[in-house]
C-alpha cells in the first residue's frame, strides 16, 4: 500500500492527482508537497498533540482533519474500532470551548485508547 500524503495548512489526507510528474500552465505549487503515507501510531500522536495546542479556530480546524485522517487511515488498515475512537474523539473535539474543558481530557482519553488498539 504506496501511496503518497499530502500535509499542509490547506489540505490532510491522500495524494488525489493522478500524474505528479506533468503540471498545468497555471500550476502554482513550486515543490511536491507529497510524501509517504505516516504510520497509524504517528498520526494519533500528532492528533494527541494537536488536542493539547487548541487555542484558536484554525487550530482546532487542524486538530479536526487530523483526527479526520487518522480516522481513514484506521479504517483502511482494517481497524474498526481504533476508527471509532478517533471518530469519537473528533466529534469532542468539534465541540470543545471554554466552557466545557472536560471535552479534550476526554478526546485526549480516546485518542489514548486509539493508539492502544494499534499496537
């Protein structure tokens, strides 16, 4: 399973262009954002990190396509259950706001049982 991810402030998640090589006229990108597809048990710590910085909107916009990823990537390793954490854990953090801080000790407590269920 080679495929290449894309991880940048726009995008999360699979490489969608279909020839890499070729660019259009009006092509933007300078470089090749894409890279190899990161192991499981990275992605949920970089979502458990995520859930710690939210501060503002778009860091929670992050932490969300994060979640959002590992989430597909649990589901096409074959791991239901890990993809229903981080599902869970993404609807918490969708939610989360000042007035209800036990919202991310929780989405952080799911994200945990998550990565346990990789290994």
């Amino acid at each position: 399973m080679r495929e290449k991810w894309v991880d940048n402030s726009a995008y999360l998640g699979p490489d969608r262009r279909r020839v890499a090589e070729r660019r259009r006229w009006s092509e933007r990108r300078r470089g090749d954002e894409a890279g190899e597809l990161p192991p499981l048990g990275a992605l949920l710590r970089r979502v458990r990190v995520s859930i710690m910085s939210l501060e503002r909107r778009n860091e929670r916009d992050r932490a969300l396509k994060l979640a959002r990823g590992a989430q597909e990537q649990a589901e096409r390793l074959g791991l239901p259950a890990c993809a229903a954490k981080v599902r869970d854990a993404a609807r918490m953090i969708a939610v989360v706001d000042a007035k209800d801080p036990r919202a991310l000790a929780r989405a952080d407590s799911l994200i945990v049982e998550a990565m346990a269920l990789v290994r």
